[in-house]
C-alpha cells in the first residue's frame, strides 16, 4: 500500500506554489519598506524555551505541542509559534546589541496537534514579525500596518481589524482579581476546562468556544475598565495612528488571545468568508518576554499572518506559460538545436523542449500545453534546408528562418 503524508500535514503542489511564491515576494517587498531583515531559526527548539515563553497553562503548550525526546534524552519540540525561537535567537547571538531597534521577519512552517479542519493544519504556515526595543505605540500600528497591507494585496474579501489591549503588570492584576472572583461565582456553570482555567489561567475563559461559558464572559469584568493611565494612553495612540495610516478598526475588548505573554496592545485581523477558523492574522506586544528568556529588558511587539488561511482567501493564481517551445525531430534536429536553447535560457528566456523521440503532432500537443506563445520547429526538411520554422501559436502564422540567424530572431522578439 502506498504511504501517504501524515493527517493535517499537507503538500503544497506545483499548481499551488505560484501563489505561495507571490505571497512571499509581496510580503517581502512590503516587509522592505519598512526596513525589516529577514531571520531564519530552525523549527526545532528546546522544549523549555515554547514552556516558559508562551506559557505553561495555554493550550499550545498543554495540549497541542510536538514535544519528543531525541537520542540524547533532550526534550525538544516544533515550534508553534515563531516568536520564542527568535527571541531565543536574538539573545544568544545578542542582535541588541548593534542596534537600540531590532526589526525582524521571518516565514516558515509552524507546528501544532489540533484537529484537523478546513483552515487548520498541524504543520501550517505563517508569515511573522518582531519588532524589539521600542516600548512606543507606533510600532504597534506599523506592525498592524504590514498585515493589514499584506492581506489587502492578496484579498477583497471582507476584513475585520479588532484590536484590544490587555494592560500591563501595573494594572492587569487588579482586572485578574476581579476576574478570578467573578468566575468563582460562576465556577459550577462553567465547563471543565474552564473550571480549571478560573485558577491557572483566567484571561482564557475568554477564548472558551463552549456556549455556556461564552454567555458567562460576555457579563465578566473587562481589561479595559481597569487600564492604568499608561496603558489607556498606549491603546489610544496606537488607535490615532492606525486612522492616520488609514486602517479600519474596531475595538474588541473580549479579544485576547491564546497566549501568555501578550501585554497591552492585542489585535486580531478576521474574514468573515472563512467560517469558524477566521482569524487570517494577529499579534500584539510582549514586554517582558525577552527578559523573562533571559535575556534584557527589550520590548517587542509582533504579528504573524496565516498563510494557508489567506491563500483560502484569494483567487487561484493564472497559470504562467513559458517563453518558447522547440519542437525538434530527430537526434540531430536536438543537437541542432540544444546550443540554441542554452544561449536563450542564458539570456533569461524560459524554453522546453521534448526530451524523448515523439511525432510533431505530440509535440505540438506538448507545446500547447506549455503555454509558450511561440514554437520553433525543426524536422529532417528542415535540417536538409538549414532552416528552422519559427510558428505564432495564436495567430498560427509560420515563418522561415536560417539556421544561423535563428538565435537573434527569438531574442529581438523578447526584447
Ligand atoms: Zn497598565
Ligand atoms: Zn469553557
């Protein structure tokens, strides 16, 4: 039996890559100007660093995580999520230290053990951002900004940007204290996880999907009705810059999030057109985290975009056809005919020609399927009369021409 590739892991196909491919070099360019450096972490990491970083008590690290002894009796595991790796990265390699500001992009596969659904792989993929050193709201909003632009260059579906703010150790305390307290009340009406979540991890009940505990937290106390004077200021700068930088928003102050080390400013960006696995990109800031890493007291703030959740937003890409098709029949019409492509692939054109001895019928079957607007053939007549046919696979025109002024014909055509 044949083997296939393992439940909500998935192979991205040739007819698929090209999207992959424009995502990238768009996000790219965007990621360009606004003077980011692309990093590249391995997707293995020490267990440790996803434990302390993203949280004990989240659902990442409880439940969903790739996490396996290797040889050696280390625990490591697939990162799911790109954020700790980085920070991991930038302290050990101290990339503070060059620059008071770091601004970073990556883009790779992330690994989590949810069910599989549409919109949702155990190896999926994001397009990432970290921006460290400044504790100001605007690279909050530039952050935003990338994945606003990201997603508005590859959809006209519906978006929704919710932004939030969780607070700061100053004032988050006081909201988890009325928190806790309300939950207490509510304990026996709430669903098991939660129950347990009431004690490790409060904010989470928020994220609960069960229906009962969704019309509990829509009475529970806010984050936002104990925001500290620093913090309300934070969120509402980052609001004024987002209207300046002319980005739709709303607030959401049920947002926040499925991991720990978020503080104030959260964000979520949504389509509707996607179903129950909405959320196309997030982020928020994370004071505190490289710290708490080990290494000094950089503010950050990130976002991440999903890749295969955008690209079920977006129209399949067109089919690009190659440059020229060399029809040639015979061994000797392909070795007439082999120095000529070397010298059209050098100067950058895109040929094919036919690898195995096949009829001219099959060939130009060949032809038509490589989409190239034009095909030059050359059978035995044509070698008899050192001359190649050079044929116009739409208007179906044909012309002659001599061997030796073959090459620089094609070439002034794709001038
Ligand atoms: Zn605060
Ligand atoms: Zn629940």
């Amino acid at each position: 039996m044949a083997i296939k590739a393992i439940r909500g892991f998935k192979d991205v196909l040739p007819q698929d890559s090209t999207r992959w491919q424009q995502l990238e070099s768009t996000a790219r360019d965007i990621f360009n100007t606004y003077g980011l450096k692309e990093i590249r972490t391995p997707v293995l990491e020490k267990t440790e660093i996803f434990a302390r970083g993203i949280g004990e008590h989240t659902d990442i690290v409880e439940k969903e995580m790739y996490t396996f002894e290797d040889r050696n009796g280390d625990s490591l595991t697939l990162r799911p999520e790109a954020t700790a790796g980085i920070i991991r990265s930038v302290i050990e390699h101290k990339l503070y230290a060059a620059s008071p500001f770091l601004k970073l992009f990556t883009m790779g596969p992330m690994f989590r053990h949810e069910r599989p659904q549409k919109g949702r792989l155990r190896q999926f993929h994001q397009i990432n951002v970290e921006l460290f050193g400044s504790a100001s709201p605007l690279p909050d909003a530039e952050c935003i900004a990338m994945a606003w632009q990201i997603l508005r260059s590859f959809t006209d579906a519906k978006l929704l940007l919710e932004i939030n703010s969780l607070g700061c150790p100053k004032c988050r305390p006081l909201h988890r204290e009325a928190l806790v307290q309300y939950l207490t009340n509510a304990k026996d009406q709430l669903c098991e996880d939660c129950q347990r979540r009431a004690d490790t991890n409060p904010l989470r009940v928020f994220d609960c999907k069960n229906e009962e505990c969704h019309r509990i937290m829509r009475q529970a106390p806010l984050v936002k009705h104990y925001h500290c004077v620093d913090c309300a200021t934070h969120l509402g700068q980052v609001l004024d810059f987002l209207e300046l930088m002319d980005i739709p928003f709303v607030q959401n102050g049920y947002l926040v999030r499925g991991l720990d080390y978020y503080v104030r400013t959260t964000f979520e960006i949504k389509s509707p057109d996607l179903g129950a696995q909405s959320t196309v990109a997030a982020g928020g800031r994370y004071d505190g985290l490289v710290k708490m890493l080990g290494g000094p007291d950089l503010p950050g703030v990130g976002m991440a975009v999903g890749v295969e959740r955008l690209l079920l937003l977006t129209p399949e890409a067109e089919q690009e056809g190659i440059d020229l098709f060399v029809a040639a029949l015979g061994r000797e019409a392909r070795e007439t005919v082999t120095p000529w492509i070397a010298e059209w692939r050098r100067q950058g054109l895109a040929v094919e020609m036919t690898w195995d001895d096949k009829s001219l019928k099959a060939q130009m079957k060949q032809a038509d399927r490589s989409g190239a607007g034009l095909v030059i053939i050359v059978g035995e007549n044509e070698i008899d009369e050192e001359e190649a046919i050079l044929r116009d696979m739409e208007t179906k025109e044909q012309e002659n021409i001599p061997f030796d002024a073959v090459v620089n014909r094609v070439l002034e055509i794709f001038e």
